[in-house]
C-alpha cells in the first residue's frame, strides 16, 4: 500500500500498479542537455533572432529599386548568392535541366552533394525552399554551438564559463551571418564539432562516420580527417600501445569524397570535374602564395574594383592574417592535430589566383573560438576588445549579405 501511494505521489495521472509512461523524444534530449549547454542555446536563439532582425531592416532598406513603395520579401534577403545553386541541385540536380544553363555549364559540380541532399529531404516537409534551407541551418547550428561549447570546456574547471566565452566569440564574428543562411557552413560544423570532440574522447568509429558526414558537405572535412588522424597516431592506450587495430577507420571519411568524384567522372569524364569547376567559377587554379597575396592585395587596394568588392578583398587579406597568427600559436603550443587542420585550410584558400570566401572560412576554425575563449578567461580585456571592436562587423556583414552584396 505504502508502495502504491509512492508512485502515485510521483505521478497522479498513472493508474496504480502501472508504470509511468516513457518520457517523450523532446524530454530524453532535454534529459541530456546541461544547464551550460542550454545557456548557450539560448545566447545562439538571441543571436539568430538578431539576424533576422537585421533582414527585416535590409528588406526595407533595401529593397528592388531605388524609388520603391513596397519592402523586399524577408525571405528573399536570404536568397542571395551561392544559395540559387544549392536550391538548383537539390530540384534538378546536377545534370539537370536547370532553367538557363546546364549543369556543368553553369559550375555547379564545384558543390558537395551533402546540403543539396538534406535541403531536397527536408524540403519533402517543408514546401518552401528557402524555410527549408534556413531550418537546416537554425538546427545545424544549435548542434554546433553546443559541441563547441563541450570543446572549449574539456579538461578545464571553468569549463561552462570557457564554452559560453568560444560560442559567444563565434556568433559574433563578422561573418557569422554565415550560419543562419541556407548555406554549408552550419551542417558542416554539426557534423565536425562532434566528430572532434568524438576524437578527443578516443571514439574512434564515431569521429570516423561524423567526418565522413561533413565531408559530404565540404572538402574540409578531408582536413579534419587529417586532423583526426594526427591525433590518433598522439593518443595511446592504457598499455601504453597506439591501438593500430582501429586505424583503418581514419580512411572512412575520404569515402564520400571518392564517391562524388566517381560520380562526377560517371557524367563528364574527367576525374577532376569538381576542381574544374571551381577553376571556371572563381579563378581557383593554383598559384604560388606569394601570387595569390599579391592578386588580393591589388585588387583591395589598387582601384581595380568597385569599393564595395575592394572592401571584400581587405577583409580577406585580414582573414588570412588571422590564420596565420593562429596556426603560429598552434605550432609554437605543439596543438599538431589543430594545426594540421588549420594548415590544409590555409593552404587551399591561399594558393588561388586570389584569396576568396576566407571571413567564411573562420567560422570553421574551432580552435579559434576555443583559443579566444581561453586567453579572454586569462585576459578581460580580450572579450572587450573583441565586442567593441570586432563584433561591430557581424552586423556590417550581415547587412551586406542580406541586402544583396558580395560579402564572401
């Protein structure tokens, strides 16, 4: 009896002698959800709500013509750029009868296949294609931060206090705008945040499926395999022994990236269709680093574009800037996997005819975020410096972008 009245003191609705119902899906992840990764959701919800924000002020602002009565649909200032191609894969595909230009024609092989997939999946729900793809990034996204956050805090005491300083770093710098559009950017991450924290944790087979996920929507995740792969040759087993048996899960990831490759070469015959296309597209054909620097610095300073791209340009020789400070911290503090990392990122973004797309590109750089993160907890004037200095751009992209200007 006393039994009975325990468990209908703990739920009144269950019938006696009746166990309580299995709790529902959104409660078992709740369940595994700490205090500190809910307050960075909820930093990340405040700052997604900022973004959109500053689309709505864009729609207005600046909307289709010069003497227009009617503001922009909000939906259209997240339609700019790379996102037409991503939306024309996943209706047509590659090889498809897109509207206006071929396939191949049009460079659009220089794309991974992963978001183009998960967009047309998420679209067999969501009709709209545009809230199709700005879901897929609000939920990437919330999967990233807290992997991030989880990062930054391992092996340290104030490891919340170092999660929230990382996610915070990151959804204010200046290209974060990046993540809440329908681009690659926050799928990548949800899928390589865990997969290095999987590594760290010595979850080989896990961080191998992960990195092969986020290689099917960046070559990037081939340089997080490398990463992963350094770290697994620096890590030991209780014995004392590298655990050679599960090495050959270091390969699995350059699986989807042969795959596409195949699939390219199924439909052009040629095997290097992918770079190819980004030849055509952007001017990636190789150049020495020393030429690459010399083309972007030109073309930032030199008047050879209109200030609006010149301004770009400078932004990009300021993004590789950083990259290189970081990769010399990552050296000189013997952090080889990261700096493995961070090294092939430089490598292909700084042997192009100029550099493009890098701002985007840092928001992959999770050792930033963790290094900030940690100099900041060591140095208060380092947030201040970075949110009254740095941060101010987040919003001067983020208007660029949505209002329909380059900005990376």
């Amino acid at each position: 009896m006393t039994a009975t009245l325990r468990v209908a003191e703990r739920n009144p609705l269950s019938p006696p002698g009746k166990k309580p119902p299995v709790a529902p899906v959104r409660q078992r992840l709740l369940d595994r959800l700490t205090p500190a990764d809910l307050q960075v959701l909820r930093l990340y919800l405040f700052t997604r709500l900022g973004l959109w924000l500053v689309a709505y002020c864009t729609s207005w602002l600046s909307p289709a013509g010069s003497d227009a009565k009617t503001p922009a649909r909000w939906l259209s200032r997240w339609e700019q750029w790379d996102w037409a191609h991503y939306q024309h894969i996943a209706e047509y595909g590659y090889f498809g009868p897109v509207p206006g230009a071929e396939g191949a024609a049009d460079n659009l092989v220089a794309f991974f296949p992963g978001f183009p997939l998960t967009l047309g999946a998420v679209h067999t729900v969501i009709p709209d294609w545009t809230v199709a793809g700005l879901l897929i990034s609000l939920v990437s996204g919330a999967v990233a931060v807290v992997a991030l956050a989880r990062i930054a805090g391992l092996g340290r005491p104030d490891s919340a206090l170092a999660g929230q300083r990382a996610t915070g770093f990151m959804l204010l710098s200046p290209a974060a705008v990046f993540l809440a559009v329908g681009y690659t950017e926050s799928l990548f991450l949800a899928f390589a945040l865990p997969a290095w924290l999987a590594a760290k944790n010595r979850r080989w087979p896990l961080a191998a499926l992960l990195t092969a996920a986020a290689t099917t929507t960046r070559i990037s995740g081939l340089f997080l395999a490398a990463a992963i792969t350094v770290e697994f040759l620096l890590a030991h087993d209780r014995g004392g022994q590298r655990r050679l048996r599960s090495l050959f899960w270091c390969a699995v990831p350059v699986l989807p990236a042969a795959a596409h490759t195949a699939y390219l070469y199924a439909h052009t015959g040629d095997w290097m269709a992918w770079k190819h296309a980004q030849e055509r597209g952007w001017n990636r054909n190789f150049r020495t680093p020393a030429e690459a620097f010399r083309n972007t610095w030109h073309n930032a300073f030199d008047h050879l574009q209109t200030t609006g791209y010149a301004w770009e340009f400078q932004l990009e020789l300021a993004a590789m800037a950083t990259g290189l400070l970081l990769l010399a911290w990552l050296l000189y503090r013997r952090r080889w996997p990261e700096a493995v990392y961070i090294a092939l990122n430089l490598w292909a973004l700084g042997t192009s005819y100029w550099y493009l797309s890098i701002p985007r590109a840092t928001l992959l750089w999770w050792p930033l975020w963790t290094g900030l993160a940690h100099w900041s907890l060591r140095r208060g004037w380092v947030q201040e410096a970075y949110v009254g200095a740095v941060a101010p751009l987040t919003v001067v992209l983020a208007v660029t972008f949505t209002s329909g200007h380059w900005s990376g």
